[in-house]
C-alpha cells in the first residue's frame, strides 16, 4: 500500500471518529440543559454569603433539580457580566431547565416568609402533624392525605406498615426553616429527605455487619428514644435491646404499650401489658412491626454502635438515669432499690 493511501485511510478514520464524538457531545448538550424532570414540586434553596456557583450547582444537582453540574457552571460561567448569585431564598423546580434557574437567580430572590419548626426527637407522626399546623403549615387532613397515601422515592419506605404510621421513624427531628408557601407534601419530603441523609455508606456498612435492615435499624433506635432520658444511657439500652433479640427473649418495653393507647399513661396496668397487638413487646418476641416514634441521630448511632456488655435488665432512677443488670434477680434488687 502506498503512502499515499496510507494517509488518506487514517484521515478518514479520524473525521469519523470526530464525527461519532462529535454526535455524542451534541447529545448530552442537549440531555444535559434540559430541565431534570417533567414534573415535581418546588423546593426551597437557600444560598448563603459566599456560595460559588460550583458550590451551587453541587447542591443543585444533589436536590436533583438540574442534571449536570458541569453544564450548570459552564452556563453560569458564560454569562459571568450579568451572573450573580443573591443571598436568600429560592423556590426552584425540577422542571426548570439550567438556563431558567439561573434567570431566576439573577432576577434575585423573592422575600419568602417562613416559620422556624423544630421536630422534637421522640415525636410520633401525630405529633409531628400537630405541630406543623399549629405553625400554620397546612391542614391535619391534608397531612393525613399525605403521610399515609403520597409516594416519595425513598427506598427505606418500601414494605413499611400502611395508615397512619406509614412514615413513622423517617420523619427526622430536626429544626427546619419551612416557607408557608410549601405544600404539605414538599414538608413531608423536607422530613424524609434529611433521613437520607443519616443513610450514608458507613451506616449501610455498619447495617450489613450487625445484619440488620434499615427498618430494623430505625425501630430499635425509636424505642431507644423512648427510653432514654440521659445520653450516656442510649449505647447501654441499645445492648440490653440486642441481648434480648439474640435469645429471642422479649424486648418488654413499656414505650411500645403507651403507643397503643391513645392518652398515655404516668403509669402502666398490668392489663395494659395483656393488650393484644403485635406493637406490644411483653407478649411478643423479636422486633415490633415498625418504629414507633421518629428517633434523632443519638440514638440511630446508639444502635449501630452500642456498648458491649451482657445485661438484659434496667430500670429507671428517678433521676432519668437508669440501672442495669445481668440476671432477673439482680433486676429485682435494683427495682426495690430505685422504684
């Protein structure tokens, strides 16, 4: 073969090749400045003092409300005379297109009035919907509606109990800034979606360790909640829970009785205890059918990482500490004792 056609033989090939990357670019321009989906509700962005638009665009596509944070920079950066990112509130979709959130940016942010709602750790979800309309946020119905029909994208929901109770344990206390403009629904999400957030590899790692499911994971640390009072006692509670669940004794704990009643009690009966649900853990052994309140990170953490020790017992000082034994005669002891 001749030079000649050597040569022309490797142009040939390149223009191809610049022809199928070419076509490839082309493509994901165009997938890339498209708006992330063709519906969903509005979220609230906060931008703080400082924040790049590569900051930005990370949170952005995290929310998943654009597609590439790559393409967001580059269109921010190309129109670097006019671009500035204002200190304040957005309300963003994903149904806007990169090119549409920035024009929003630029046009500054719209003065969102908001009310500051902090969840208690330990509140059930009847509890959490009181308190959002007590603030103003949406109707008890509406809420209802929500928490026990909506779907959300959250695989830790999948084969959660129906009703009520469907979220429950999700819902992550914490204090959120929530404008009155936001749907029951974009709350709910708000709750859920800071629950991700506990969900990190080094949690599911840990899970797959002690071999127990997010649901198990987030049921024990809802009885921890309900059961500790002091800090230093949730590592130790978390223990006394996984000994019992090891020999298959029942786990007897009175927080799973008060959230079968519908007024909780200073004090429980013995006829209580003999309420006939699979909630109630002095008749049933191993886990109750879900959480039964929304733990905070102290306690999920007391789960994943709990003290070594070999008590199956503990009562309650008057103190909010709580004493732990061994064996039911030692129990007994501290109960005269501390009660």
């Amino acid at each position: 073969m001749s030079r000649k056609k050597k040569t022309s033989g490797i142009f040939k090939w390149i223009i191809l090749l610049s022809l199928i990357g070419g076509f490839g670019f082309l493509s994901w321009w165009s997938w890339a400045t498209k708006p992330y989906s063709t519906s969903g509700n509005s979220v609230n962005v906060t931008i703080a003092p400082g924040t790049t638009a590569g900051q930005l665009a990370e949170v952005l596509q995290e929310r998943q409300l654009i597609r590439s944070s790559w393409m967001f920079r580059f269109l921010a950066r190309e129109r670097q005379e006019n671009f500035k990112l204002y200190v304040g509130d957005y309300q963003l979709a994903p149904t806007m297109s990169p090119s549409e959130i920035i024009n929003r940016l630029i046009s500054g942010s719209a003065t969102l009035e908001t009310n500051m709602v902090t969840i208690p750790e330990g509140y059930n979800t009847q509890q959490i919907i009181e308190l959002l309309v007590k603030k103003g946020i949406g109707s008890k119905e509406e809420y209802t509606k929500v928490v026990t029909q909506d779907e959300f994208p959250y695989p830790f929901l999948n084969n959660t109990p129906k009703g009520i109770h469907r979220l429950e344990g999700y819902l992550f206390p914490n204090t959120y800034n929530i404008s009155v403009k936001t749907t029951p629904h974009g709350v709910i999400d708000l709750l859920l979606r800071q629950f991700a957030k506990e969900l990190t590899p080094e949690v599911e790692k840990q899970l797959q360790t002690m071999k127990l499911t997010v649901a198990q994971w987030v049921t024990l640390g809802s009885l921890i909640e309900k059961e500790a009072v002091k800090e230093e006692d949730r590592p130790l509670i978390a223990s006394v829970l996984l000994n019992r669940l090891k020999i298959n004794q029942p786990l007897q704990i009175d927080a799973t009785i008060q959230f079968l009643l519908e007024t909780p009690k200073p004090n429980l009966s013995y006829e209580d205890l003999k309420i006939p649900s699979p909630y109630n853990t002095y008749l049933n052994a191993g886990f109750p059918p879900g959480p039964i309140a929304n733990p905070g990170h102290a306690s999920l953490q007391a789960v994943l990482y709990p003290a070594q020790t070999n008590y199956r017992y503990y009562v309650a000082k008057k103190d909010g500490y709580h004493v732990f034994a061994e064996t039911y005669a030692e129990h007994l002891k501290n109960v005269k004792l501390y009660q």
